[in-house]
C-alpha cells in the first residue's frame, strides 16, 4: 500500500486540492483539482500529474443547489477512495493565510489550533474562515486522520523589528498591528529551488515577485525573508487583481468620514472592487486586459508594473542590492509583456532583457552579458504543505 497525502487551498466557495503519493519519504504529485462555485454552480474538476483532464462533473446533476464544504469534502475523499486501491490517505495539510503571533512554522491541529487560528479572524477576515471550514468538516468527516496547518505569513518570521514595526505607538501595536507578510508557501518554494536553479547566486540578494490575483513581493537573504510588500494584511503593497495594494491610510478616514461609506462596504471595494478590475471597469485578468484596446484597461496595467518597479527599487534597497530577480505565480510566469516591462524599467540596475527567450518562456529571460539576472520559475505551493504534512505527520 501507498501512503497518500492531501493538500488544501481553500478559497469562500471553492477547494483546491492536490494528492500526493509519498515513497520513501518521498512525495510525488498524482493528482489536483478543485471543488468549485460551491454556492451556485458547483464543480468537480480533477486533473493528472501531466494536466491531463480526467475528471469534470457537474455537481449538480447529483444534488441541484449551493453545497457545504462538508458535503464536497466528502464527494472529494469517496472519489480518492474508490480511485486507486493501493493508496491509503494517511493525513491532510492546509494552507492557512494567517498565523499571526503564534504560528512561525506549520502544526498538527487539534481543538486548540483550530480556536487559535480563529482567533486570527480580525486580521484576515476574507480569507481565515475559509481556511478554517474545511478544517472543521475534515475533523468531523474522518476524525482520526491527522491534519497540519501551514502558514503564508511564517516565511516572514524572519523579519528584523525594523521591518516588521510600524510608526505607530505602543497603544495600537498591543492589537497585533505589524507588517506580517504574505504568499510565505510560494516563497519557501521557491527558496528551495533557488540553489538548483540559478547556483550559487541562491544565497546572495535575490528579490521574487509573485504576481498573481494576488501578488507580492520578498527581498531574500540567504534564502531568508528579510523584507516583503504586504504588511499587517493582504491588502497591502502591489496592485493587485481586485485588491488595491498600497493606500494611504488617510484615504481611508477620509472615505469613511466623506464618502458615506462604511467599514463593510469600504472593505469590499478595497479587497473585491479595486486593483486591476477597478482601475480598467474591465476585468481582473491580465490576459484581457493586455488584449485590450481600451485606453483604461492600457492605465490598469500601467499601474501595475510601475508599482512592481518602484518596490523592487524599495526592496533592493533595504538588502543593500540585487544579485538576481525572480517572477513567479501566474502573471509573473505567463504574462511575458509584463516581465519585459519590468525588466526594461530596471535596466539601469544591471538587468538586460533577452526578448527572445522572455516570449518563449525560457527559464532566464535576461542576456548572458546582463550583470544581474532575471529568471522565471513556477512555483507550487501545494508541495510545500505535503512536504510539511509528510514530516510532522507520517
């Protein structure tokens, strides 16, 4: 029998999910998916190790109507059971977005973790209770498979006071309001791969950029965090798809005193209205909006790489340089004129850009002349949280 491990990405009404095989100590991808629009049109969608489509079934047809966590969880592990009878699900990881103080590494949950990670609620109320609902539904769908939490904001654990503490006194600091950092799983990922990838350049100065729906960026040291883009929460920093990134905090006061609008309504615009969907009224995504013509759209992603550019000018700074540049998540892995854009802005830092190996998505982008060098390099989260699940629970 093989020893199997599931990973979730929970979002409001969808789970994302990947199974993996574990040999030796091993983990291997079988398959990922996702249980999706949980709450209007669900979805059952399974893909295998080379993205093969194998599985896409309307949820509906079983049950017409929005569906639980707990009832596509368990349409989920039915389907992994009757699969494959040589694999034995042995335990269960989760990404959770925000660990707050306690959690600087990943953890086996029980009763107490989960009321600790609810807890966290208030510094990230879009994102903690999605985290936290397939948590519970596991723990009453099979409460004797262990489950670990892994944390976005622990990778930033290693942030010095002077970046992690903001210009704010003591009073409102004593309510956890510190720069946390984000998108952690995506950069250990990518600090794992860094020494096979670009050699001995992984342990000097190396700035990623995860740019996606939501998108960030980290300074890294020696493979360490030493300063990141997203703040106290996930709204800060870049320009993102809906979310705003940086906003001057006297904005929102005026907003709220001026604009009659309140705290639930402004925090809908500025997570959900904002970003790239609210600058062009177009869309969120950069492939409609690069194939557009319309002159706002054309401004969206303006503002989007410029902010890119003025942060890795801030993060280069604050590491005292850049030896190489890392794009990574969905833009920064597929949007080639947006790494151009880049690049070509930054050029007077020593980067120059090949063109030609940026379109055809080679994995380094930059000439062999270029004094510091940019590289493409995916990155995959769900790995992470099955390495830890293997290692604290098997």
């Amino acid at each position: 029998m093989t020893d199997g491990v599931l990973t979730f990405n929970a979002g409001s009404s969808s789970l994302k999910f990947a199974l993996f095989a574990c040999r030796s100590g091993v983990i291997e991808p079988l398959f990922r998916g996702q249980l999706e629009d949980l709450d209007e049109d669900p979805r059952f969608l399974v893909a295998d190790a080379t993205g093969r489509r194998i599985v896409d079934q309307d949820l509906g047809q079983l049950r017409p109507g929005a569906w639980t966590h707990s009832e596509a969880l368990a349409h989920l592990l039915h389907w992994i059971d009757a699969h494959d009878d040589d694999l034995v699900l042995r335990a269960i990881g989760h990404r959770v977005v925000h660990g707050g103080e306690p959690f600087v590494a990943p953890v086996i949950v029980d009763e107490a973790v989960v009321d600790a990670i609810e807890a966290l609620t208030v510094l990230a109320p879009l994102h903690q209770p999605a985290s936290i609902a397939p948590i519970r539904a596991l723990a009453a769908l099979r409460p004797a498979l262990p489950q670990v939490a892994c944390f976005d904001t622990a990778f930033h654990a290693t942030l010095d006071p002077v970046e992690r503490t903001f210009a704010i006194g003591a009073d409102l600091r004593a309510h956890g309001v510190r720069r946390f950092g984000f998108h952690g799983l995506s950069y250990e990922y990518i600090a794992s791969e860094l020494p096979a990838r670009i050699g001995a350049l992984a342990e000097g100065r190396v700035l990623v950029a995860h740019l996606g729906n939501g998108a960030s960026m980290c300074a890294m040291h020696g493979r360490r965090s030493r300063a990141t883009t997203m703040g106290f929460t996930a709204l800060d920093g870049l320009m993102m798809g809906t979310r705003c990134g940086a906003l001057d905090p006297g904005a929102v006061l005026h907003l709220l005193r001026h604009a009659g609008l309140d705290a639930a309504t402004l925090e809908r615009k500025l997570y959900r209205e904002a970003g790239l969907l609210g600058v062009s009224g177009l869309s969120h995504d950069m492939r409609t909006l690069l194939a557009s013509s319309a002159p706002a759209a054309a401004l969206a992603v303006d503002i989007y790489c410029h902010r890119i550019v003025r942060e890795v000018g801030s993060l280069a700074a604050a590491i005292g340089g850049i030896d190489a540049l890392v794009f990574t998540a969905g833009i920064g892995e597929n949007a080639a004129p947006v790494r151009a854009r880049v690049v070509d802005a930054i050029g007077w830092m020593g980067l120059q850009l090949d063109a030609r190996a940026n379109e055809s998505g080679a994995s380094c982008i930059t000439t062999t002349d270029s004094r510091v060098p940019a590289f493409v390099i995916p990155t995959n989260e769900e790995a992470v949280v099955a390495r830890h699940t293997l290692a604290l629970a098997l």
